[in-house]
C-alpha cells in the first residue's frame, strides 16, 4: 500500500481552533489514487472515514474514531482561455488565499473580494464561500467529485451543486460527495464589485482612485486583518454563524425597538440581518468563559484562548443562539461542521 496511514493522531495542527482532539487513523492524499485507496482502506476495515481540508469550517467537540483524511493535492492549470476570460482547474488541496493570489498576480479577476478567506479551494463549494458581495456561485463554473456510495466519479456544473446562502447540494448530503477538483470562470477585464461593506472607502483611504483587482484584494486583506483574528495567533474559524435571514414583518418589529439595525433587504422579500449585530447587541461582545470566548473586535467570531475544547465552544455558541432567540426571536444558523 502507498498511502501512509498514521495511528493516534493530533488534529490540533489540522483545524484552525486549534481543538486538540485525536484521530484512530490518519491520512493525507495528495491524488486520487490516494482518495480511491483510503477509502478502500476504510471499507475492508469497516472505518467512517472523515473528510477535511484546511480545518477552517469545522469544530471537533470529541476525539475522532475514524480514519481522517485530509485533502492535500496540489495543481492548477488552465483548461481553456480567450482574450476575455479563462477556465481554471485546481486540486481540492490548493490552499485558497495563495489560489486568490495566483489569479490576480496572472491577471485573472473575479476572485479578489474573496481574498484572506482559509481554507482549501475542495472546500468552497460545500458552502459556496462570499465574502463583500461576492459568492463562489459567481465565479464558478464545474467541479469533479467522487460519489463515495457508488464509487464513481461526476461532474457537477453550476446549476447542479444547488448553491444558496452558505448552501450547497454538498452540505444537504453530508459525506456522500468528495471534491477533486474545481473550475472557475474568471476574466481578464476587470469587473470589479466595490459596493458591499467598507471596500469603497477603505480604497479612497489609501488614495486609490482607479482601482485594479490587486488594489481590491489588497484593501480587503486589511479590512479583514483588522476585524478578523488570524487562526495562527488565536484559534477561531472566523464568522461561526450565518447572517439569518427573516421576514420583512420580523425586521420591521426588530428595528422599531433598535433603530441601529443591520438588515439588507433581499430580491424576494426576506431581510438578511447581521449576526454580529445582534449578538453584540445582546451583550456577548468580548465575553468570554475560561478558553472559550468571543472575539472583543468582531462578535460573529467564537476564539479559542488557548486550552478550549471543541464541546466549550458548542456550548458558549448554543448560550448564544438561546440569548439572541429570546431578545429578538431570530434563530441563528452555526456556520461551521460539528464532529
């Protein structure tokens, strides 16, 4: 057997909390021949097998009894081009900011509002990553996936993968669908997206009349250093929860009795709240309960001090979604996987 499989494993370097949890079996596949043996492995052995990339979106609340297999091919190449746009392919295991960067240092634009966000590129469509007015849904064309019930590869276009809010076909049926590869639709002219959040203005700070993508990507860097943690520094796998949406009657009653309320009116009625708003609102800014805490610049981000363990963070973010369903009557939807 080629694959090397590793017994009794720490996942603290391998999940961007830093929750010092075990593995029973642990691998990395650098191809598909690598994926197709591990899960071989695991069937002949009667193992759940667990699939992950960079750790960014995922919080383990227990030691893990199965073989963890963590996507780690590499490769980008582009599949066809023309003077106004290109196709790119890469592997699931392309880290995705160095991905970002590549395009935009090739002249490719689309994917410059998504800039600084972790994780691997196998890892975005599960649920279609947006950052600054900019989903993964805009920029994508096709992925590669192994059914892991029939054994047998699909390809998935865009209509298939059913993507909505931090939503996709992918996280409706958990474990099934095990992401190859993906291609993106990115363009050579600029069209840039500047009107969502702060970007505007954080590029007429830094004097930036005629922006380019680069400009955009770099603006958004900073934004995002500047509000974020870096997982590096402190655990956190940035916005834990989902922006709710609710009924345009629900944020009627919510913005009578807090005029400072976030809401973004969406195309088919509902309003789309910020999280971060109402738990800040709510008191929670800054709190924090031994290791386990939220962050004090950026209430939608959940921390890890230090010694936190998964089930810590599950129940501050559970005190939370209580708290904000009994002042607002809005329920919150966690972003990251639980194991």
């Amino acid at each position: 057997m080629s694959l090397d499989i590793h017994a009794d494993i720490s996942l603290k370097p391998f999940n961007t909390f830093g929750v010092d949890v075990r593995a029973r079996l642990f691998a990395e596949a650098h191809s598909d021949a690598d994926v197709h043996e591990a899960l071989a492995y695991a069937a002949e052995h009667r193992l759940e097998v667990l699939v992950i990339g960079g750790g960014s979106n995922l919080l383990l609340t227990r030691n893990v009894d199965a073989l963890v297999l963590r996507m780690a091919s590499r490769g980008v190449r582009i599949v066809r081009e023309d003077c106004d746009m290109a196709i790119v392919e890469a592997e699931a295991g392309e880290p995705w900011h160095p991905f970002v960067q590549d395009m935009l240092a090739r002249g490719l634009s689309g994917l410059e509002n998504l800039s600084l966000i972790p994780g691997t590129v196998g890892a975005a469509p599960m649920q279609n990553i947006g950052a600054y007015g900019v989903e993964l849904k805009d920029v994508f064309h096709s992925l590669t996936a192994l059914d892991r019930e029939t054994g047998e590869q699909r390809e998935f276009d865009l209509a298939a993968c059913a993507f909505g809010y931090r939503d996709s076909l992918f996280k409706h049926q958990p474990g099934r669908w095990l992401v190859l590869r993906v291609r993106f639709r990115l363009s050579y002219p600029a069209r840039l997206n500047l009107d969502y959040g702060p970007v505007r203005q954080r590029l007429q700070e830094q004097g930036v009349t005629e922006p380019t993508p680069m400009h955009v990507s770099r603006a958004i860097c900073a934004i995002r250093s500047e509000k974020l943690p870096d997982p590096a520094v402190l655990g956190n796998a940035g916005s834990f929860f989902k922006n709710p949406l609710v009924s345009a009657e629900l944020a009627a009653r919510i913005g009578e009795a807090h005029p400072g309320l976030v809401a973004y009116p969406q195309a088919d009625g509902q309003v789309k709240l910020a999280a971060g708003w109402l738990i800040e609102q709510a008191g929670w800014r800054g709190y924090r309960d031994g290791d386990a805490g939220v962050h004090a610049l950026q209430s939608l981000v959940l921390v890890n001090y230090g010694r936190a363990t998964g089930r810590d963070l599950l129940n501050l973010a559970e005190r939370i979604q209580t708290d904000v369903h009994a002042r607002f009557g809005v329920t919150l939807e966690m972003e990251p996987n639980l194991y």
